[in-house]
C-alpha cells in the first residue's frame, strides 16, 4: 500500500426473523458468479469491488486474521463465519415514508432505493404523532415484511422518530419479532414527546425521556424484544439538547445494556443546501434556525449551522462529542438520509386522508422534475458503515452499540480499517486497548479510495487525513461541559488520491496517560481554521453558507473513537 505525506506535531438468531446470521448477501459472496446477480445485486458487488472489499485486503473491512481479532475481543472465538474479521455493512437510520405527515414514499420505494444505491440495513422511522400512535405503527409493519422479502440482501428495521420530551427527534427501533409492533406502539403512546405534550424543556419532561429509555432496556431485559436502540437526531439544529440531557440519556439504563448510544454526526437534508436554481437554495440539513425559548442557552449562534454538513457538535474539535469521548463516555456518531421528499424527483404526494388513513397515498407522477426538495436517498449521498460479525439484524445492532461505525458523504472512500496496537493487542473503531503503562502504541489506518463515480456521476480524490487526539480526563463536575481542551489534531496526511488503497501510520510512542484517537478526512475544497483555534485544528471544516453550500463540493467523512488506556 502507498503511503500518505504526514504532516504535524509528534506526540510523545436471525434469518430475518430469527436471531441466527443469514447467509452472505449475493453481492458479498463471491462464489455467485457476476452473471448470476440481478441488477441491485451487480450494482452493490460493483461498488464493493472498487472499494478493495471483495477478496483479499480488506475484504471483510479488517486484514487482520481471525485469531488476532479474537484476542483482541478478549479471547472471544472471534466473528461467526468470517476469516478476516468484521463484514461491513453500510445503512442508513432515518427514512420516512408514506406513513409521516410530511412524507411520500412507500416502504418498498425506500428500500428499493436504498439497496440501489448500496445500503445493506435500513430503519423506517416514521415521525412519532398522535396518528402515527394511534395507528401507523400497525399499518406499516406489514409493508415492511413485505419489503424484508422481496429485498432478502437488505435488513429492514422498524422504528419511529421520536419526539424526545424535552429534546429534539431520535431515532428508536427494536429488532424484528413478534412484539416489534406491540413495544413500539407501547413506547409512543407513553414516552412521545408530541404524544405526551411534553415539548418543554422541564425537569419532568427530561424525566419522562430518561423513562422511555428505561422502558426499552426493560423490554429487551423481559426478552419482549431482542434489543432496542437509540440515536439522537440532528442534535444541534434547535439547540434544544443540551448537554446535560445526553449525559442523561446514555446513562439512563446504568450498567445495564445501553440504550441511547449516538447522535447524528451529519444530518440528512443535505441537497437543501444546493445554490437556486438549481436546488433549494437553502441550509444543508435545514440548519437556518435560532435560539428559542427551550434553547440551551451557553450554545453559540454558530452552533445553529452545519459545518462541511456535520453537526457543530461533532465537526468542532474540541466540542461537545470531545467533551464526551474525553470522559471516557461510548457515544458514537452515525451519518443518514433524513428522507422524505427526494431532490429532482419526478413524483407527487399521492392523495389520501392521513388524519384517517394514517398514511398518504402512493405517489403518483408529477410531470415535471422537483428541484425544491433537500433530501437524497438512502445510500445517494449519506452512509453508516457498521462492523458486524455477520449479516443479521442481530449483528448490526450490535456494531453500533460497540461503536463499530465511521460514516462519510459523497462515497468520499470507499472502505476503512483502523487499529490501534501494542503490548502484541489491538483494538479497532469503539474499543480500548488496554496495555502497560509505558507501552509503545502505533495507529494503522487502511484507507480504501473512491475509485469510481459517486452518484452525482464524479470521483471523489481523498485530499487529506486527520488524526485528532484527547486526553481522557474523566467525569467532569458540570455536566453542562461542551469542550475538552486537550483534544486537538495531532497529526494530518496529504493524499492527493482517488484509485487504490493507502496505508496511514501514526507513532503515539510510548502511552503513559489515557487517550483517546479519531480520524477525519475530506477533499479539501473547503476549510477553515476549527472555532477552538488552529493549534487545536488548523484546516477544519467550514461554515457551511445559508443558500449556496452545494454538498457535492464539500465531502468529508468521520470516523468514531478508539481509546488507549493504560494501567
């Protein structure tokens, strides 16, 4: 592999419906010869093929042997069925269908759609309402087995967004069984914060979030489903999540199994930020607002925009994500579509009474190409890449709970592998490495480029590469903190490419604190200097501007956190 020029400062059971992994998707499994494949199938092996993911290298996302990853789970037999370690399944957690209020598409549309366009998992989250409670969540269940069986090589979730009490909208969703629809439907009626009027920013309304997350831990633990998850969406676009609420969230169920594990690290929405005529002329993610009365009010004005359409909470180094990773806290980031109405569609909103029906009608053809929409495809332009141990509901559930995740825009790269090494042990994307004190400890980062045009019919050249560090300081007594003063960007790698593969290496030296380390890449059309100063991040993302921030000229992609800690 080639190597990238460094730059910067040296610091010292389920086949669908049961819990047991299914069979290799027809595009991953090379013994189904390409003639074999039906076009959705030829598009993904396509796609996997370019991106080094198919055979040797970095075929199932690690080149590592079972047996180190094994002893790097702690002496677990190591992923079920996989020679090379973890399947990396790309997904998107936030679609919405037919059965929102401001939605169009039927379930199958978004699957079919999302599979086209590479998506192995999906979750339907149709806004959480009073209808939607009412009856929506039995309404779209059976589209969605309908979905599962006709698209076998894509995992279909159902889950809902929900209206956090006190908060802004998360992502919830359960794995697939008898109960699905009985512990969602549960869960809206009695912890939705629409359902419940529970919008403010009360103590007893944060209190009521904090008891839904509960609530799901305890069907999960009552075996009423499999598992339950939650991802905070959007975070920062009201500023109404403030950081003592997510502090709350990921604590709620105590040592319990975790519930609320992430937020959003780049909204969807994205095309809304395409320059008029063209397209909207609006705010990438629809970040345009401003504080309001349940406003968290220690976040800043530019707290209400994207940056390289990321959320400020992640995109600033040294922010709020920092403040969290810097505690020691698991609270992973995750990258989706947000789709509702999709950019240059050609359909319309199909007749229909929701407020009876519960969902619009079919959409029907419009005549004409709609360039006022904001919203991509699942897989067009946002993806989520997860590290499973086989392909099942199951397994990616289990990804994102470990932190197994970096996500990018545009098809910026196509795969990554990152470890972090030493004392003979090592960990990847969400673990801990645990070695002696003193112990010499190196970060490898395979990096798989684009190699071939994204779907706006461009390839992407991966510019540079960014390694950002931390300080493991621990819990912090205010737990209203957004900064973490010791993170900052460490080192950084020019790479100028957009075909093969490159190696990235980065010597910590010897490790006598807890650390923490997280990588960052982007084309480079455009920077600026990060809000904590550029000793902290000298060429970061930029302020994206209201009304010309056209996503395609701006990619970036993100990677979550591996901790060293040694002893």
């Amino acid at each position: 592999m080639g190597h990238g020029h460094a730059h910067g400062p040296h610091h010292h059971h389920h086949d669908h419906d049961h819990g047991a992994t299914a069979p290799l998707p027809a595009a991953f499994d090379t013994s189904v010869p390409d003639e074999a494949l039906d076009p959705e199938q030829r598009s993904r092996r396509t796609l996997l093929r370019r991106a080094g993911l198919l055979g040797a290298g970095l075929a199932a996302g690690t080149v590592l042997s079972g047996s180190a990853a094994a002893a790097a789970q702690g002496g677990s037999s190591g992923p079920r069925g996989l020679k090379k370690g973890f399947l990396w399944l790309a997904g998107d957690h936030h679609i919405h269908t037919q059965y929102s209020s401001d939605g169009k598409y039927r379930v199958v549309d978004q699957v079919r759609q999302g599979a086209r366009h590479g998506m192995d998992w999906l979750v339907i989250t149709d806004h959480g309402s009073t209808t939607h409670a009412r009856i929506g969540v039995e309404k779209v269940n059976p589209d969605i087995k309908r979905a599962r069986a006709a698209h076998r090589d894509t995992l279909v979730f159902q889950g809902l967004e929900w209206n956090i009490p006190a908060a802004e909208h998360g992502t919830v969703f359960v794995h697939p069984g008898r109960h699905e629809v009985d512990v969602l439907k549960q869960f809206e009626n009695d912890y939705d914060g629409s359902v419940r009027g529970a919008g403010d920013s009360t103590p007893a309304n944060e209190a009521l979030a904090v008891a839904g997350l509960r609530f799901l831990a305890e069907q999960v633990r009552r075996r009423k489903v499999e598992d339950a998850l939650m991802l905070a969406n959007h975070p920062a676009r009201k500023g109404i999540d403030s950081p003592h609420e997510i502090r709350a969230w990921r604590d709620a169920t105590g040592t319990g199994r975790q519930i609320a594990v992430g937020f959003e690290g780049a909204p969807g929405h994205q095309a809304a930020g395409l320059p008029a005529p063209l397209g909207p002329g609006g705010a990438r993610g629809i970040y345009d607002g401003s504080p309001g009365p349940n406003s968290f009010p220690g976040y800043p004005l530019e707290s209400y925009r994207t940056w390289g359409g990321f959320d400020w909470m992640t995109a600033t180094v040294g922010g709020l994500w920092d403040s969290l990773l810097a505690e020691g806290r698991p609270w992973w980031i995750t990258a989706n579509s947000d789709s509702h109405q999709v950019y240059a569609d050609t359909t319309a909103r199909g007749a229909g009474d929701f407020a009876t029906d519960g969902r619009h009608g079919a959409p029907v053809y419009a005549g004409k190409i709609d360039t006022r929409q904001g919203d991509f495809w699942p897989g067009q332009y946002s993806r989520t890449h997860v590290g499973a141990d086989g392909f099942s509901y199951a397994a990616v559930m289990d990804g994102i709970r470990a932190g197994r995740v970096w996500v990018d825009h545009g098809q910026l790269v196509g795969g990554l592998d990152v470890r972090v090494s030493g004392g003979g042990r090592w960990a990847t994307l969400g673990g801990a490495l645990h070695v002696r004190k003193g112990t010499r400890v190196t970060l490898t980062a395979d990096v798989a480029l684009a190699g071939g045009p994204n779907w706006a019919g461009f390839t992407p050249e991966l510019a540079r590469v960014d390694v950002i560090q931390g300080d493991v300081t621990g819990p912090v007594a205010d737990r209203d903190t957004f900064t973490a003063p010791t993170a900052a960007v460490v080192r950084w790698y020019e790479i100028g490419k957009s075909a093969g593969s490159v190696r990235l290496t980065f010597d910590l030296g010897r490790v006598d604190r807890p650390v923490y380390l997280r990588l960052r890449g982007t084309d480079g059309n455009r920077s600026a200097v990060g809000i904590m100063g550029a000793k902290t991040d000298p060429a970061g993302p930029a302020l994206d501007v209201v009304g010309d921030a056209d996503p395609w000229r701006d990619l970036w992609f993100y990677s979550n956190p591996v901790w060293v800690l040694p002893s």
